[in-house]
C-alpha cells in the first residue's frame, strides 16, 4: 500500500480526524509511520539484505568500454563528490577506491577491476551492509547503522560453501585467512587478521553479507512510496501509528486508553518491544537465532 494510503485509513477508520484542520497533519502521521515501520523491523527482522551494497549508494551502472584503471561509462554523469568512495564490481564481487574524476563518464580507480559489460556500484564504505572491503591487516570494519544483525558471511574468494562463524571471543594476534568474526554494534571483526594471502595473494577480498536491517529511507506520504516491508505488513503499521498519534500529549489527541489497545494489536502482530540489551544479546548470537522472530512465528 502507498504511504499516503495509510495515513488516510488511520484518519478514517481509527482517528476519526477527518475535518480540516486535521488534528494530526498528513507529514506528522508519515513520520509516525516510519516510526512503526522501524519498530516492525526491529521486532520482527522483516528484511534480510543479500544485495544493498551500502547504505549510502549514490551511482549504479554498466561499464561500457574496459581502460586499465578506470571506471568508464558513456551514459554516466560522475561528479567531483565522488572521489573517495568506492566502486564495487558487482559482476564478479571487486572492488577499488575513486581516486580522480577524469570526466563526467570517466573516473579513475586505484585497481584495474572494471572490464565492458560488468556492472558496478558507487557506495560509501562507512556505511557497509552487504558488501566490506577487506584488506591485509585489518581486522575490524564498520557497519551502517542500519544493520540488526549479520546473519552470514564469507568471503568471495572463498565462496558461500565456507562461510565465517561467529564467535563470542577471538585471539586478536593471529593472522592468516579468515574463518571466524565477532559482531558488535556497527562493527565486525574478523579472526585471523587478514594477511596478503587471502585471495590468491593479492591482499585484498570482498566479504559479503547476509544481514537483517532497518529500513533505508523514511516515509514522507507521497503517493508513489510505500513501506520497504512485505505488502502483507503494511495494515498492521497503522496500530503503532496510532498508538504514537494517541500519546500525543495534546488535550485533543492524547488517550491513553486507545493508544493502549493499538500497541496491543500491534505486539500481537510483531512481538514484544526489544530493550537495549536485548538487541545486543542478538547481535551476538549465532545465525539463526532471534529474540523476536520466535515471538513473531517465522
């Protein structure tokens, strides 16, 4: 359902807040919407990211020509802002930093990974969710603050058949190719340290992750967006919506009784609300388990 559909169906069936000027403004009841989306994802881990390179991609596209060292596109439009992010080759799972803009459909790349035909993505490491570029030497990386949890990894020049395990602790002073990681809040760490022997001896790989996040972007109610959950979900947001509109402590919203009996429709649906230390239990805890996906029946 779009957006803008929602907010109408908690104004009709739910609100009463019909009459303009309407009690709770369509921008204030999007933003309760992405509120609830938000907690449904916490409660629930409604999405599980295979592909979104980073949280913050800015480009995507086909190389249309191959130029050692470079990144060429005759359809794209490159900007100097560029310069400093990274390109993943999301043909074969390379990737290389932007070290120059050439032109607006040429840029320059510090590794030769870009052949014709590939395709590729421009992201910002900082805000890694599937895709972490591993170097010799370095054993922690940081994750967006979208991610829940890491549900998987392994590296790409091993391939899926042999996946990293999570561990409670590791020995920090070991190196070699990885095989296990420990997670924390916007961090991973893996265990041995990456040494120049991972890939082939070429010092450098590509970890991909399976992860359960939040959702990318808020809901602002136009009328051609719609919650990033499963259709299947949406009606169900409109209870913590009104639970957030009925808290309002605002002689003509809040009710406390209501708000109430829509948080309790909403728990039903998506689980118990996780605390702080809840969420930091399951970010530590192997694959496969979750605080919430067993109240919420998945």
């Amino acid at each position: 359902m779009f957006t803008i559909e929602l907010v109408e169906l908690a104004r009709t069936q739910f609100l009463k807040d019909v009459a303009v000027p309407y009690l709770w403004s369509d921008i204030y009841l999007a933003q309760l919407f992405t509120q609830a989306q938000v907690e449904a994802v916490k409660r629930a881990s409604l999405i599980l990211d295979k592909t979104t390179q980073t949280s913050a991609n800015v480009a995507s596209g086909t190389a249309t020509s191959t130029t050692v060292n470079k990144l060429v596109d005759i359809v794209a439009t490159f900007t100097t802002a560029m310069v400093g992010l990274t390109v993943y080759n999301s043909t074969d799972n390379t990737w290389a930093v932007i070290t120059a803009m050439d032109s607006t459909t040429i840029l320059s790349i510090s590794a030769d990974i870009m052949v014709s035909g590939e395709s590729y993505v421009i992201g910002n490491t900082s805000k890694a969710l599937t895709r972490l570029c591993v170097e010799a030497g370095i054993s922690e990386y940081v994750l967006s603050d979208k991610v829940i949890k890491v549900e998987r990894c392994y590296l790409a020049s091993r391939g899926k058949q042999y996946p990293l395990t999570q561990k409670l602790q590791v020995n920090s002073n070991l190196v070699g190719i990885p095989i296990q990681y420990t997670e924390d809040k916007k961090l991973i760490t893996l265990f041995p340290t990456p040494d120049a022997t991972i890939n082939s001896d070429t010092g450098i790989d590509t970890l991909n992750l399976e992860v359960y996040r939040l959702p990318l972007t808020d809901l602002v109610g136009d009328d051609d967006e719609s919650p990033e959950i499963d259709d299947e979900y949406h009606f169900d947001l409109i209870h913590y919506a009104c639970y957030l509109a009925y808290s309002k402590q605002d002689a003509d919203t809040q009710d406390n009784l209501k708000a109430q009996w829509h948080e309790a429709q909403f728990t039903a649906k998506f689980g118990n609300k996780l605390s702080a230390d809840s969420e930091t239990i399951l970010r530590k805890m192997p694959s496969g388990f979750s605080l919430s996906r067993q109240n919420f029946g998945l």
